[in-house]
C-alpha cells in the first residue's frame, strides 16, 4: 500500500499494492497497520 498525504489536512490518496497469478487478481484495499505506519 502507498500513501500520500493531500494539500488538505487529513485528507489521503492510498494506492493499494497488486497481486496477480494465473488466478487472478488480489489486493488489501487498507489495513490499519499499514495506515499506522504513515499516519502515526
């Protein structure tokens, strides 16, 4: 997951990491400790 941080306070652009095999496709939209990492 990458996040930026916007022009507004408090106000986030996440991007999710892809994961792709011959199945499909995966990807954890947001998870808190993730989101801790960035946002303290």
């Amino acid at each position: 997951m990458k996040a930026r941080e916007l022009g507004i306070p408090g106000a986030w652009k996440i991007t999710p990491q892809l994961h792709t095999d011959s199945r499909g496709m995966f990807f954890e939209w947001l998870t808190s400790r993730e989101f801790s990492a960035f946002n303290g």
